[in-house]
C-alpha cells in the first residue's frame, strides 16, 4: 500500500541515498560524461526533499517532478521529473493505492522517461535499470535488486543516448550513471514498502 506519507518516505531515502553515493555518481559521469550528475541529482533531490508534500501520492509525486524538473541541471532532471510527473498523473488524486496500482504508475513513469529521451533497452541508460526494476515490482519481485542487476548489465553496453554515446564503444567497461541513480531509487522505495 502506498499513501501519501510512505511516498514521501520513499522520496526523503533516496535524497539520503542520493547524497551518501554522490562522489561515486559523479565519478561515474567523469568517465564517460561530463562529470555532474551527482551534483545535478543531489540539487534535484534536496529541492524535492523540500517541495514535495500533498495529501495523496499523486500530489506528493507530482511536487517531485516539478521540483526535479526546476532544479536539476542536465538530462537526468527532465527525465526523472517526467518520471514522477507521470506516474502522478497515473495515481490521479486517490488518497491511497495498492501496489498493483502503484505499479503501473511506476510502468506509466517509465512509458514517459522512454518517450522523451527515445531510450530503449540496452542504449546504456537509467532505462537499462528502470525498465526491469518496474517489472520486478509489478511482480512482487526484488525490485532494488532487478534495478542493480540492470545498473551492472550497463557496463559491457556501447552508449547510444546522451553524452556518453559520444564515446561509443569507448563507452564500454564502464556503468553508466543514470542507471546507479536509478537503483538508488528504487532501494529507497524497496526500504519503504518492505515491511
Ligand atoms: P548530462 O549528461 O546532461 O550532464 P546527467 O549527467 O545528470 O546529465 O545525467 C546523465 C544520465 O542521464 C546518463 O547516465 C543516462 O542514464 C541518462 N540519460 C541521458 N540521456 C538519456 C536519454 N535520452 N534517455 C534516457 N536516459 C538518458
Ligand atoms: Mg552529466
Ligand atoms: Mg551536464
């Protein structure tokens, strides 16, 4: 079940998580990017630990969007904004869902992430990790686990969205970026819902 409360539980653990690995993330984007995206999402994420509140886990979600959208420099801002712009949209205003109703929210989110940035499966993105993540949760499965096992898949891939596809095949042996910050988030929400 989620509510209004654990949604914004589930924002508040990953601007900690996002805070604890961004020195890592950073070094992550320096290999194959331009070296920001802890920055950017660290930004992102204080601005949404302070922004997004409402009494439903849409509002909550859709307060996070645009707070991400607003104060994230980069790619990575309007995609995670779309992200939860999305699933909010998808909640609409019930004041509680249950987890097969979040998850489609969740699938919604993705559907938007892959429709702006073109991204599919594959390309070396935070789609590489959303994508089987979202699938796990629909399932009842380990998400936070899906989403690091498509996080390290990452790292034999070539590039083909974003800076890093600048590199091609240069690209490869390293994990990318988005695809750490997007396990990042859903270990914060498998610590919210496990219980
Ligand atoms: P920038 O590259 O603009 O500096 P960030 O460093 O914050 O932005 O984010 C880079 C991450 O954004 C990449 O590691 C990748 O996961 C993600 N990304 C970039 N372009 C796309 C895209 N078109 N579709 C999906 N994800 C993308
Ligand atoms: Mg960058
Ligand atoms: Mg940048």
């Amino acid at each position: 079940m989620m509510d209004a409360a654990r949604t914004r539980a589930w924002l508040t653990a990953a601007a900690r998580l996002i805070n604890a690995n961004s020195g890592h993330l950073t070094a992550l984007d320096t290999a194959i990017g331009d070296g920001d995206h802890g920055l950017n999402l660290r930004r992102g994420f204080e601005a949404v630990t302070a922004e997004a509140t409402g009494d439903t886990p849409g509002a909550v979600l859709k307060a996070a969007g645009n707070a991400l959208i607003d104060a994230t420099g980069g790619a990575s801002g309007p995609l995670y904004g779309t992200f939860f712009r999305r699933a909010a949209k998808a909640l609409g205003d019930a004041p509680e869902v249950d987890d097969a109703v979040f998850a489609q929210a969740l699938a919604a989110g993705l559907a938007g992430v892959q429709t702006l940035g073109g991204a599919a499966e594959g390309d070396k993105t935070m789609v590489d990790a959303l994508a089987p993540a979202v699938t796990a949760f629909a399932a009842g499965g380990d998400a936070a686990a899906a989403a690091a096992n498509g996080r390290d898949a990452t790292e034999s891939m070539t590039a083909r969205k974003g800076r890093a596809s600048y590199l091609g095949e240069r690209s490869i042996g390293h994990i990318d970026p988005g695809a750490a910050s997007a396990a990042l988030l859903f270990q914060a929400l498998c610590s919210v819902t496990t219980d």
